[in-house]
C-alpha cells in the first residue's frame, strides 16, 4: 500500500481531527494513504493565512458535489441498488448549479469538474494513475473515481482493512469553508471599523491604516487599504488637458479598482484617468 507525503501547515491539523472522527486511531494511516486527502492538504493551506492568500475554491467544489452526489446515491453507505460502476453518472448541470450554491462558489466556472481538478491532482500524484473525477463527454454524466475514496489500511492485528473517506472529505471540505467564512467576516468588520475610526478619531485611524499594511494581513485587506490610500493621497489632485493652452480643460485625477483579478490580470490593481497610469499594490 502506499503512501504520500503529508505537508505540514495549520490546516493539516484539523484535518486529521477530522479524520480521528471517522477512522479513530488509524486516522493518520488513512491521510498518508490517499492521495486525494493529501491533494486537499495541499489545497487548504491558506485557510490560517493572510497576505498573499487566496480562497481557491473551484477545484474543492469540483471534488466536493461528486462525492456528495456519490454519497446520497447511497454508494457511501453500500445502500445504492446498484454498484457505482453501473451507475448512469450525475448530470453536469446539477453538479454545475450546485457548485454555484455553495458559499464563495457564485461566479466558478465549468473548467474545474471538466478538466483542471484532473489536471493538477495528476501534476501532484503523476504515478496514480487514476483521476478523480470520470466523464463522459457526450452524455455530460460525470463521476468519482471510486478507488481513490477506498482506502485500505494495515491494523495492529496485522489484518487489512478498507475505510470509505467519501464523507470525511465532505466533512473537510465544509470545514474550510467555515474557516473562510470567518476570515471573511473580520475582513468585513475591519472595512466598518476603518469607516467609523475616520470619522471619530483620524489619528487613530491612520495607526489602524498602517497595520493593515502588515504582512500578514489579508490580501484583499491590504489591496482595499492602498486603493484608499492613493485615492486619498490623488483625490483632490487636477490636470489641464487640452491640445492649445486656451482650449485646455481641468480634469480632477480619478482612481479606479480593475475588475476582478485572474491569472491573466497582469498585476494591475488600480488605473488613474484621465493620465491612464496603473498601480500595482504590492508590500515591499
């Protein structure tokens, strides 16, 4: 039977405590034997993290409304009617809608449950050999690779033994929702707590501005703070922009948030009109 490497970070833990709900005692021996429990460690590390950490969310949706669907087909539980190799498969678009129902999952894409959950879990565990999730192009049904939920486990007795992870991972996944969930919530008190300390005490205000900036802070923390900072630092700024001194036309410097960020975003935060000039927020 073998077995992967578990990194270490602040989620691992909560993982296994997870795990000791299901498999008590052989907890660890079924995390170090599942390559897809160890693909989720490595996904969940930035739920205890600020800074530069981002809620990456599509690939855990992805894995996380196929084994659902798995488990309440009763294929979890051995109650189906019949084996999950001779099930018809989940449809796409209620895999699809469900993703979109979950918390953060509003605006995902099909990408992840067509091609990328697989693509990364094969660039992560290229000697599996299996991919989690099957499909069937033409008919958009779609599955979950059984053998990576079973996982089998040499016992103290020296017998073997095979666990069903299908609801540990729901289990996990939801956990690191909560997490973010929370993170997300400060981030929302802090946004009113910086509202309200500019209007009672601005002193004040620019020592809780300045700790914003901190390297552990949240990223999007930290980008909402430097947009408020150049805004402030440009907004009552003007220039005169005509093509003759006597048709020139003050223009009051403005400055706007680009849309949301992706891989393709090329690094700009903010653009100024009318000189067209970007920023890039990032801490030194």
């Amino acid at each position: 039977m073998p077995t992967f490497d578990v990194t270490q970070h602040a989620f691992t833990s909560i993982i296994v405590s997870v795990l000791m709900k299901y498999f008590g005692e052989y907890a660890n021996d079924v995390f170090s034997s599942s390559p897809i429990l160890c693909y989720l460690n490595h996904k969940t590390k930035s739920a205890n993290q600020g800074s530069k950490a981002r809620g990456a969310f599509a690939n855990h949706f992805a894995l996380y409304v196929i084994v659902e669907d798995y488990i309440q087909k009763g294929f979890a539980d051995g109650k189906a009617d019949v084996p999950y190799a001779k099930y018809d498969g989940a449809r796409f678009s209620d895999l699809f809608r469900h993703q979109r129902e979950l918390p953060f999952g509003s605006n995902i894409q099909n990408h992840s449950l067509n091609s990328r959950l697989n693509d990364e879990f094969k660039k992560f565990y290229p000697t599996v050999g299996k991919l989690p999730i099957v499909r069937d192009v033409l008919a958009q049904r779609y599955w979950i690779q059984e053998d990576l939920l079973l996982i089998t486990v040499r016992k103290k007795n020296g017998t073997d033994e095979t666990y069903n992870i299908a609801r540990a991972i729901i289990d996990i996944i939801d956990t690191y929702i909560d997490v973010k969930l929370a993170a997300f919530k400060s981030f929302i008190d802090i946004c009113h707590k910086i509202a309200e300390l500019v209007k009672q005490d601005p002193v004040q205000a620019i020592d809780f501005v300045v700790k914003q900036l901190a390297p552990n802070v949240d990223a999007r923390v930290f980008e909402i703070v430097s947009f408020a900072v150049l805004k402030a630092k440009y907004g009552l700024k003007s220039v005169w922009i005509g093509e003759t001194k006597e048709n020139a036309e003050e223009e009051f410097l403005m400055l706007y948030k680009t849309g949301r960020t992706n891989a393709n975003d090329g690094g700009i935060d903010f653009v100024m009109k009318p000189l067209g000039r970007f920023f890039q927020a990032m801490r030194l």
